[in-house]
C-alpha cells in the first residue's frame, strides 16, 4: 500500500507541478476536499480557489486557481486549470501586480457574479500577502 | 551576353537577398524551438482533457440527454470550418496546403447543398480564401499584434464560436491547422470541434477505463463545463501546433532560398568571369591585329 499520491497539475501552457505528494486539498465545486492516498475514484469540477499541495509535513505549495477540474483515480490525480497564481513563491511585486489587475477588473465588471468571483480573488490574494 | 556592369549588379543583388534569407532562416530556427517546447507542454493539458471527456462521454453513449456540444444537434445543413493560418509569408507552401485542404471541403460541402461558412484565423488565410469565398466569411482573427499566442486568443475564438452555435448558426464545426510532426515535414489536417469527435480522442492506454467514478456535480454538469473547454484547449492547441508549424516551413523554405542563392551567384560569377575573360581576348585581339596591319 502506497502512502504517497501521483500529483500532476497542470495547465495549457505549462506543467505546473508533478510529483509524489503525500496529500492534496482542492476547492471542489461542492465544498473543499482533501484527497488523501487510496481516495475513491472521483471526478469534480473546481471553483475559485486555493489548491493546496502537501509535500511533506512542513513543506505545503499553495496555488491560487480559477476553477478547473480535478480527476482522481488510483492514486493518480490530475488537475487541471487555466490559470493559476503561485501563492507561495511570489514575489510582492507579482501580488502587489496581480491585485492591482483585479481591482481594475472589478471596476470595470458589469456582471455581478464576475464582481463575485473577483471579490473572492482578490481576498484570497490579501489574505495570503505578506 | 550580358554587360560586365550588369552582371555584377546580380550578384551583388543575388548575394544581398542570400543575407535576407539566411538571417531569416536563423531567426525561424531559434523560435522554432520556442515554439515547440510551447506545443509539447500543451499537449499534456489536451490529452489529459481528452481522456476525462473520452471516460464521461462513454456514459452518455446512446443517450437521448447527451448535451450538444457533445453528440451535435441533429442536424448537418449549415457547417461551420475554422481555417487557421498565418500571418506573415515566406513559409513555403505552409499557408497554401491548408487552404487547399480546405477549400476541397468546401466545394464538396457545396456541391451536397450545404451551407458554408467559414472562420478565418490569420492574414495569409483571408488573402487566400476572400476572392473565392468572401461570402462565406463571417469572422477573421488578426492575431500579427500578438507576440506569444495563448490562451487569451484560442478562448477569444472558443467563446465566439460557442455563443454562434448557440443562436444556431451552424451545426457542425471543423478546424484546420498544419500539424507539427517534424521540421521537414507539417501535415494539414482537420479536426471535428463540433460534435465531438470521439474516436479521435482514444489513445492506446485503455487502463484507466473501468474505474467507477464518483462524480460531483453530476455528470452532465461536469460535461457541460468541460466541453466549452475542451474547446478552448483544441483550438489553443492548434494555434500553437501552427506556429511552430510555420516556423518549421519558414525554416525549410529559407534554407532552400538560401542554397539556390548561393547556387545563383556560383552561375553568375562562372559568367562574369568567362565574360571578362572574352572581353580581355577580344581587346588583345584588337591590339594584335591593329600592330599587324601597320
């Protein structure tokens, strides 16, 4: 029995990450979700979010994602997401960056669920701003 | 025979497009391989949407609810077929094979009675396809003030063709793009966007296939996000496939440009020098003659 999981995050430009992880928590469309080794196979959609990648049991990678999707099956999850923001290895200028870009989205937003979205973006990335 | 002075003008002519070509030659090389590490990191993202689509859609197989990005609406009157091409010239026959391909498909869909449209990605492409098929045209993407093709611009074009499908403008969508299998060679090829094409997506790898997947939400919202995307994905996908693509072309064709240059100047400079040569003979000629006769 394997104790590790089969980690591949990956977007359409770039792979992001891939590796043995020993655990991973996704913002799942239903509710965050912890996918620990020997998980069901299981399918979901994600929402806006942070995927958080635990490596070892100090070592976390953190991820800011716009939703996405997530396959888990045997030991072998597969994520997979657009656009994504490293929280953890950032400089300030990137965050100082990419909240100012959000900010000017939300001015400009019409849609009130985009507003939404934005809004939980933008917490997100002040929250983990430091 | 040519002047002595005219000749040199070809050479020197010749010899100045030989820089051209051979500098361009350099610089497709050098984003040839930029644009090729862009298509291999892609491919994985596709695939991988392929395989979840592939395991979904195997569910909705022979279902009356399957959505119709997926199994199409029934119909195949009006087609729809996205031509990708690029935006500069000097790439070789790159911009012509595709167009060719598929303006094969056009007169056959228009000899069935179908109706056609098309969508054109690329300036060689309109100036290919507009004298023949300008009314077929609904939408043509500029992309030369792009400098790195990405996501933005293959989900520009995805949202178009989705919110057309939706008003029901067309019932079937193709895309043509020249597939990057090597330097040498770039195949033509097209895609079924709309119905999913099933069959293309199976690879090899059938292990995965008998695992009973939990889903959340269901399946038919999970398919109803995913297809959009796969969209978006397969025509990123092609947009970086072409690029490097036409590089590999642009490549191709200037190495020969290059080498009939060099070949060229060769023949021209046999010439000159067999020219002068006659000219020098002929003067000495002259000259002996002329002391003779006194």
């Amino acid at each position: 029995m394997s104790s590790k999981l089969n980690f591949d995050f990956v977007s359409p430009m770039s792979s992001i990450f891939s590796g043995e992880v020993d655990g991973i928590l996704i913002p799942a469309k239903e509710g965050d979700a912890e996918i620990l080794p020997q998980h069901a196979p299981f399918m979901t959609a994600l929402r806006i979010g942070v995927v958080e990648i635990k490596l070892t049991d100090s070592e976390n990678l953190k991820f800011l994602i716009d939703g996405g999707f997530a396959d888990i099956a045997l030991d072998q999850v597969t994520l997979l997401a657009e656009r994504s923001f490293d929280l953890v290895k950032s400089s300030k200028e990137d965050f100082d960056k990419i909240i100012n870009d959000i900010a000017k989205d939300i001015e400009k937003s019409e849609d009130d669920r985009e507003k939404e979205d934005l809004l939980i973006k933008k917490e997100i990335l002040e929250a983990n701003y430091s | 025979m040519a002047n002595l002075k005219e000749l040199r003008n070809r050479i020197s002519s010749v010899s100045s497009t030989q820089k051209i070509t051979k500098a361009m030659q350099m610089v497709a090389a050098s984003k040839l391989r930029r644009a090729q590490e862009n298509v291999e990191t892609a491919r994985p993202y596709s695939d991988k949407l392929g395989d979840i689509l592939k395991n979904l859609s195997a569910s909705f197989s022979g279902q009356d609810n399957a959505p119709e990005l997926l199994a199409g609406n029934g119909n195949d009157k009006s087609h729809l077929l996205i031509i990708a091409t690029s935006e500069r010239g000097l790439c070789g026959g790159f911009n012509t094979s595709i167009v060719k391909l598929a303006k094969e498909h056009i007169l056959q869909l228009k000899e069935e009675g179908k109706e056609v449209k098309l969508i054109i990605i690329g300036k060689k492409g309109k100036e290919l396809l507009q004298r023949d098929f300008g009314q077929e045209i609904i939408d043509i993407y500029d992309f030369s003030e792009v400098k790195d093709l990405g996501f933005i611009e293959a989900e520009k074009v995805a949202e178009n063709i989705l919110s057309l499908f939706e008003e029901g403008k067309f019932d079937i969508c193709r895309l043509y793009f020249a597939k990057f299998e090597s330097v040498l060679s770039q195949v033509p090829v097209c895609q079924k966007l709309i119905p999913f094409d099933i069959e293309s997506e199976v690879n090899e790898e059938k292990d995965i296939e008998n695992i009973c997947y939990e889903y959340e939400p269901d399946e038919e919202d999970i398919l109803k996000e995913l297809l959009p995307k796969n969209l978006s994905v397969q025509i990123l996908r092609a947009l970086l496939e072409n690029v490097a693509s036409e590089f590999g072309a642009r490549l191709t064709a200037m190495d020969n440009a290059t080498r009939n240059a060099s070949d060229m100047i060769d023949d021209l400079t046999i010439t000159y020098n067999r020219s002068r040569q006659a000219s020098i003979t002929s003067e000495l000629i002259e000259i002996i003659s002329g002391a003779e006769a006194l």
